[in-house]
C-alpha cells in the first residue's frame, strides 16, 4: 500500500508511549498496534484526529503518501 503510517515517528518525537497514547485516546493497545504497524486498511476521521490533537501534530505528519516504487514499501 503506498500509505506510510509515522506514527512511531511522531510518538518518538514527542516522548510518548503506546501504553499513555492508547490510554489518552481510549483505544486498546492492540488497535493502537495495528496502527502503528501499518495494518489498518482504513483510519476514521475521529481517530486521525485525536492523535493530531494529542500528538500536537498534522494529518501529514503521521500520514505520507508514496509512489509503489518507493524503497520504503518494500
């Protein structure tokens, strides 16, 4: 998929963990997991932005687009 999920990017940036990002959203740590890994086929809106206000952050921050070619998605 050429979507690339930073979420682990912007947690990092931001001295956050899953455990307090999964708490701060009310969301289990297994979907928190499955986001961060790039598993999710989709994200809600709500959800999307929830981490944008938690993670002081832009949509664009967590999400990238890439060609299919991009090293990246291999």
């Amino acid at each position: 998929m050429p979507i690339i999920v930073n979420l682990d990017v912007m947690m990092a940036k931001r001295k956050i963990s899953s455990t307090q990002l999964s708490e701060k959203m009310g969301i289990t740590m297994a979907n928190l997991s499955i986001l961060k890994n790039s598993k999710a086929k989709a994200i809600r809106f709500s959800t999307l932005e929830s981490l944008c206000k938690i993670l002081e952050c832009q949509p664009g921050d967590i999400l990238e687009y890439a060609d299919e070619n991009d090293s990246r998605l291999k």
